[in-house]
C-alpha cells in the first residue's frame, strides 16, 4: 500500500483540464500536463482496504493490480508500475482516456470519502513509460505454425491479436476499414484520444509480427470459406455496429442523420483523409437525440465546428446527484454525469420524446416535435399530458445506441446469436461453429472499452488452448 495515512492527509484533486474557450478552438486533447508530485500524493490515497473491490469486478474487468501501481508511483518507482498496469491491461494509454473508470465508482475510499483518482494514474503511468521508452515489442519466444484470424481491429480484436501473437501463433487482423483500431480510429474524437497513441502501440503489435489487412471486408473481398481454410481458428471481434434508428414520421428529411454517419467522416478529416466533413454543424441548431457516451461525442464535435446552438435530448428523467438506497456501493452509481464536452456548453433536456421531423418544403428537416414523459417503471414510459412543444433545428444527430453486431458475416459464417442480438457463445468464447470463436462489443453489444480488452484477452486464452492444448496466457475472466 502506499502513504497509510494519505487518504486522511489528502483530498482527491481532478486532474486540470484545457480551457474550455481554447480548447473548443482546436481538435487537440483536452488534458493539460500533469505535477508528477501532486500525482503521487494522489496516489498516496490508496488505503490499507484489506479487500481492493476497485479491482473486482465490480471495479475492472481487466483485473487492473490498482493497489499494486498506485503504491509504486508514490514510491517513484514508475518502470515497476508500468510492469504491474501491462500485466492486466494491454492497452493503458486507451483505457486511461476512453474509460469511464467502475474502479472508481468500487473505491472503499468512496463509500464515505472521494475515490481515488485511479484513471489519472493509469494514464500518467503509460504516458511516462512511452515518454522513457519503456514500451517495447514483446515477442515470442516459440512459434507453434498456428494461423489465427482475427476480424475487426478494435480494442476487443487488438487484445485478441497481441496475446495469441505473443503465444507464438500467427495472427492476421482483418479490417475492412482503410487503417486499424475500430471505433478507437474514427469513431472517438481527436479531442478524447490523440489516434497518435493508437498508431504507436499498433507499431509495436506489428514489430511483434501481428500482421494487419486492412480494406479487406470478410465475406465480401475475402469469403468466409477462404477464411476459415487459410486458418486454424478465427476470432470475431466484429463490434456492436448496427446502429439504432429512430423510425419517427420525417425521418427520411434531410439532416437528420445517425450519429456515426456524423462522427466518422468528421474524425477523417482531422485525420487528411477527407478536405471537409460531408456532415457540418457550422452555424446550425443541432439537436442529438440520445444522452450517452456517443451523444457527447457528437456534442463535442458539434461545437468544434461551430455550431450555433446544441441541445441534447434524453428520454430518461434527470439522475439523481448522488447516490441513493437502491443502489449502493459498489454497484456502478445511477448519478448524473457530465462530460468534458458538456462542460463546453449545449442544453440537456431530459425525460423528452421526440415524435417527429418537420419538413421545411423543401425536403430539409426545419424542426422537431415532441413532448415529455415520465418513467413509470424501468424503460416504461408515459406522456406527460399537454408537455408537447416544436424546437427549430437544421441538424439532427440520432445517437441512441446499438443494436448489436451487423448480421450479414454472421450469417454467412452460420454462427448463431442470443435473444439480445448478440454472438452466442457458452462461456468459453466459441461460437457454434467449430474453430471460431468471438469477444467484444459482438459478444456483450456495446459496452465499455475495458470490457472489450479483458473479453479480448480471455477469447485469446480460450483459443491458445483450444490450438496447442493448455495456456499460460492471462485472463481476468
């Protein structure tokens, strides 16, 4: 453990973060540098718990050794730390950006205290050890001649690849896109993740002999039958990427588009790929439907490029501040969340319904209607009489989740799915089909990228012993 007496010495301190009026100016991250001493007085929090449930799976899924790490940077010991954070996780420098931190939310500091700041450590951690050049290729000491496929590069499909790589298999991702790394590439704004972060732990996965085709579709530039011939097992990876629509009277309007159809082609351009973003908020009333992880995407997006006015609409009523008797600790807390991108400006509505887009005559969206409601019962809903009203808008972002991996590789592999939409696998990652096996967003649907890389790293284990008999690769799961 670290300082015994930190957490009664010291009071939790958010990491700084640029200011709102210069950082809406640029598609730079957003976090300002960090007092490496203020940090490992941070870290001094971590108290003597007995049981560390931040690291359960209340906390982490991964498993993260968080005690472990957080006593090693007060100590200053920061090349044995980034050891500890690379045992469990294989990608830090991801997590600690685009996770919404459960270990936190798990803290026994914070049953009557602030938690921890566990993901600013994590981030400093990878960050110091990149920055020293303490990330380095791990390779295999052995190949077994194995050929792995592994389908869809993202944070599920990069943990799969690494660990079989590193168990001396030969892996090859498939990546229909034009570069790797999934939804991390360009469905995350530049604003949240630097993709030079993504690039560099790419190369060392490459430098590792992970081998990466990209802008090959499976089932359509490379047939199923060839991919299941050319390998010992394939692992899907796939992702949850079948978006939910929102078939309301005015849908087909002009403006009114789903939120990924919006937040690629903007992060192709931060990345040179496209002159201008076919989707443009500049000087537009923009309306997001949807109040999640996306959604602020879209809002952050939407004010860096200018838009005249954002309002964020979410069906569900205004969460409480704080927690309450129904839902105790550790359980992941039902509070009101802000982002970073809600600090910048926008207006949240909740508990509202939109019922439908009017046209402005000429086949462009010119308002919606809609009306509130309220929640009877989980997921239940009832109008609020007389609540209706109209709102101008010239932009309609639909960010309101997804439905589950996209059904057309599933079905010409014949792999069968469960009730929610999801792969179907008995708990040990295999599919009903003999050598494929599946992990991810595709397995769980859309989820948290913790989950993700702990789900790639037990797929990868699962399918080591299905190649060679045994595994000695790790899983939190």
């Amino acid at each position: 453990m670290a300082d015994p007496q930190g957490f009664m010495k010291h009071s939790r301190r958010e990491a700084q973060h640029r200011p709102v009026h210069l950082r809406v100016r640029d598609w730079a991250e957003m976090y300002e540098p960090v007092d490496l001493d203020a940090l490992r007085v941070q870290a001094s929090r971590c108290m003597d718990c007995g049981v560390p449930f931040c690291n359960s799976l209340h906390g982490c899924p991964l498993g993260n050794l968080i005690p472990d790490w957080n006593d090693l940077v007060y100590r200053d010991r920061w090349r044995d730390a980034i050891d500890r954070l690379h045992a469990t996780n294989n990608f830090p420098e991801l997590t600690g950006r685009m996770c919404p931190a459960p270990c936190e939310s798990a803290c026994v500091l914070g049953i009557n205290d602030e938690a921890v700041t566990i993901k600013q450590v994590e981030k400093e951690i990878i960050d110091y050890a990149w920055e020293h050049g303490w990330v380095t290729p791990v390779r295999a000491a052995v190949h077994t001649g194995r050929r792995v496929a592994v389908v869809g590069s993202g944070p599920a499909g990069m943990a799969a690849a690494q660990q079989l790589t590193r168990a001396g298999h030969q892996v090859v991702v498939y990546e229909r896109d034009d570069r790797p790394g999934g939804l991390v590439r360009y469905g995350i704004p530049d604003f949240k993740m630097d993709k030079s972060l993504l690039d560099r732990r790419l190369a060392q996965m490459e430098e590792e002999g992970t081998v990466f085709e990209c802008e090959v579709e499976v089932g359509v530039d490379l047939s199923v039958e060839e991919l299941r011939s050319a390998h010992d097992a394939v692992v899907l990876a796939t992702g949850a990427l079948w978006q939910r629509d929102l078939e309301i009277p005015g849908r087909h309007l002009a403006g009114v588009h789903l939120a990924m159809d919006y937040l690629v082609p903007s992060n192709r351009v931060q990345a040179g790929l496209l002159a201008a973003p076919p989707v443009d908020a500049a000087g537009k009333r923009v309306v997001i439907i949807g109040g999640g992880d996306t959604g602020a995407d879209c809002l952050g997006t939407a004010h860096r490029q200018g838009a005249a006015s954002v309002h964020q609409f979410d069906i569900h009523e205004r969460p409480p501040q704080a927690r309450d008797s129904s839902n105790p600790w550790p359980l992941w807390p039902l509070v009101l969340r802000d982002s970073l991108a809600h600090e910048e400006g926008g207006q949240r509505e909740f508990a509202v319904q939109t019922d439908a887009f009017v046209d402005d005559g000429a086949g462009r969206v010119r308002a919606l209607q809609a009306h509130r409601v309220r929640e009877v019962s989980r997921r239940v809903y009832e109008d609020v009489p007389g609540s209706g009203f109209e709102l101008g808008v010239d932009l309609v972002l639909l960010a309101i989740g997804f439905r589950g991996p996209e059904r057309p590789l599933l079905e010409a592999l014949g792999v069968e799915v469960d009730g929610r939409g999801a792969i179907a696998h008995g708990g040990d990652w295999a599919t009903n089909v003999p050598g494929v096996f599946a992990c991810g967003d595709a397995t769980r649907g859309a989820s948290l990228i913790v989950w993700a890389i702990s789900e790639g790293r037990a797929a990868a284990a699962a399918v080591d012993r299905y190649l060679v008999g045994e595994t000695l690769l790790p899983t939190a799961l």
